[in-house]
C-alpha cells in the first residue's frame, strides 16, 4: 500500500469555490456489527479496534488543527457509528472541540442503525450537541429488509424512529432503497408513506448497486441478481420524485429531498458545490478546493502510520484547471442549482446543442445558469458529456 508522507507536502490552505461556505468535517467511523452484503464502504466486524481507531483520530486531528480554522459541518458516517459505546461517542466530540473551532449553529449528524437504538442512547446524543439523525432503514417492508441482510426489522426502525423523537431529536433524515429484487411500485410506495409518517425533515432514496467487489457484486455477476433495465429504473425514480414532491418535499439533488430549504443537508451539499472539507479515520477523504487526498483503507495501517508520527495518507490529487470544471459540470448537474452556463460551455454558447437539450426536456435555462429536469436527473452520468468541452 501507497502512503505519502503529507509532513514534506505543501498542503495549500481551504478554498471554496462558493463565496462564504465554511468547509465541512468528517469522521469515519470504520466499524459495524456485520457487513451487509451491498455495501461497498470501508468498515470492519472488528469492535475491539474502537479504542486505537479513537486515539489514531485524535492525533490526526492535531495535524490539522492549524489547516482548517472554523467548521460548520460535522458529520460522522461508516460504517456504523452507532455502534460505538456511548463513551467513546463523547471522547470523539469532546477531542473534535479541542482540536477545531466549531460556528455556533453548526449542523452535527450522526448515521445510526434502527438496532442501536436505545432510549439512553438518544439522551446522550442530545447532550452531547447532536442535532441531526441520518437513520439507515431502507425499508419497512420485512421481506425486502431480510433479502438485504439487515439486521433490523420494519418493527425496530418504527420503534427507533419514536424513541429519537420522545428524546427531542426531530431533525431527521430516512435512507431508504429501492429497485430491491422482488419489491414492486406498490410495496415502495408504502415504504415511501411510512417514512413520511414519522415527519422526516429530510430523506435519500437510491437505487439497490450491487458494486462489484461487495457478495451481491457477485451474484449479479453470475446471473443471481436480476439487474433492472433502464424504463424500471427510471418508471422508479420518476414515481419517487413525483411522490415526494406531491408531498411537500424539494428534490435538491439526485438521491435526496429535503422538506425545507433549511433542512438540506449543510454537509452533503459542501461535496457537490467544491466547498472544502477534512476527513478524519480510515478511508476519508478531504479537499482543500484544489487538491484531493485520501487515507489509508484499513484500521491498523491507518493506526500505524500516526503512531509513528506520520499522516495516514494513501494517495492524492491536484485538479487541473479544466478537471476542477468538469467536476463543477458533473456535480452540479446533480442539483437543482445547476452549473453556470459558461461551465457548461466552456466559455462558447452553443445555441443549437442548448435548445435541443431543452427540447428534449434535458434541461432548463433560467438567467446565466443551465438547471437539469428531473428527466435530465435520469442521465445524470451522460448528462455533462452533452455539452462540449
């Protein structure tokens, strides 16, 4: 494995490409109780690890504490970052506050498994300044749940979902999964209207991948997953877009619908606008709005590596000019916001190839800025490469 030593690098301070934006902090929390077999994400059934993988973070935290002045976001994914004792949660925010200066309203998530989900566990978020839940539920419809190996029930996410909320803790986000072999537009639509029952503020829906280093990569590769065509996958994103729009909610970027401008996610939304970011633990990754860095995929060498005085670093790379523009282009056609024109263009309006993209209902222009449809969200991924370079 490739690590740099980032001690003998110019590491250029943060920079965003949105005027005002605070950059972003990220924990990866690399533990969980079991892997389910579509996630692609780094994270180890090994518990035991916690209190090296605490005292690893907290050194690279002192690295950085002179790179990034204020933060504004903080958001600890996995892995299963309720799988950490309720100790080891309040170390982890206690060193992240004597390490960084946090802004006053600073918006705090946290992602968590319905089956963690304890009364005390609840109370001890909310005193700890938590302020958001990103609850990974993915159905609540049994069958579907048991065919992706999760180890909670439609009844524990109901249970888990009202217990957050008796402990206060009302800003909260659903994952939800569709396109799950077997499950039909009726079956989805029930899990869409549970979901709703509970007042989410915010909620990410997107497709069941099965990437191909995860067990279900596999059985799609051998003809023992079903793979949709694209009429399913699109009748499926189309039917969740108009559903959740029917229902109040703005759909601000491909996967996620918030109920409120103010319910967007603060930190989610920092990686399609370029806003710089640092990532603490194995496998984060950071940006400094020119340069992409990327730790270590594993516990014991990320470990290793601080304990010997060094940044865990695996690999890293500086954007060119016109790399950091097709970013710009990618990403933001991911959003409502769209991309200026001139990205889009690079600086030459093609009127003809703009009015066919409209025509087809790809796109909108609204003032200096190209906006994609929600028909333009459906090929997102070839979206960019319609307009020329």
């Amino acid at each position: 494995m490739k690590m740099i030593d980032y001690n003998h690098l110019p590491v250029p301070g943060p920079r965003s490409s949105v005027i005002g934006e605070f950059p972003g902090l990220y924990i990866h929390v690399p533990f969980c109780r079991g892997k389910c077999p579509y996630c692609d994400f780094y994270s180890v059934p090994a518990l035991s690890l916690i209190d090296g993988w605490l005292a690893g973070v907290e050194q690279e935290a002192a690295q950085y504490r002179k790179q990034f002045a204020l933060f504004d976001s903080l958001y600890v994914g996995g892995g299963t970052p309720s799988a950490l004792p309720v100790e080891a949660f309040h170390r982890l925010l206690e060193t992240l506050r004597s390490r960084f200066e946090f802004a006053a309203d600073t918006e705090v998530t946290i992602e968590l498994n319905p089956e963690d989900a304890k009364a005390a566990f609840f109370k001890a978020l909310r005193s700890s300044g938590v302020n958001r839940l990103s609850f990974g539920v993915q159905s609540f419809i049994d069958g579907e749940l048991a065919f992706l190996k999760r180890r909670h029930t439609a009844r524990d996410a109901r249970v888990a979902l009202e217990k957050a909320r008796s402990a206060g803790l009302d800003n909260i986000s659903i994952d939800l999964m569709y396109l799950i072999p077997g499950q039909s537009e009726e079956s989805w639509v029930r899990t869409l209207e549970e979901a709703l029952s509970f007042e989410p503020a915010h909620l990410s829906c997107y497709q069941l991948t099965c990437e191909a280093r995860t067990p279900f990569g596999r059985m799609k590769a051998d003809g023992r997953i079903a793979v949709p065509d694209e009429e399913t996958e699109r009748r499926f994103f189309l039917l969740t877009s108009r559903f959740l729009r029917d229902h109040g909610f703005i759909h601000y970027e491909i996967s996620n619908f918030a109920r409120d401008e103010k319910s967007i996610s603060r930190h989610n939304r920092k990686y399609w606008r370029h806003v710089p970011y640092l990532g603490l633990g194995p496998a984060a990754h950071s940006f400094d709005g020119t340069m992409r860095w990327w730790n270590a995929r594993s516990v014991k060498t990320y470990c290793r590596a601080l304990a010997a005085g060094q940044r865990p670093v695996e690999d890293s790379e500086t954007l060119t000019v016109e790399q950091f523009r097709l970013e710009r282009l990618y990403l933001g056609l991911r959003t409502r916001e769209g991309v200026p024109l001139t990205d889009a263009c690079d600086g030459a309006i093609p009127v003809a190839q703009v009015a066919s993209l409209e025509k087809e209902g790809l796109i909108r222009i609204q003032g200096d800025r190209v906006l994609p449809t929600t028909e333009g969200y459906c090929v997102a991924d070839r979206l960019s490469l319609m307009f020329p370079g």
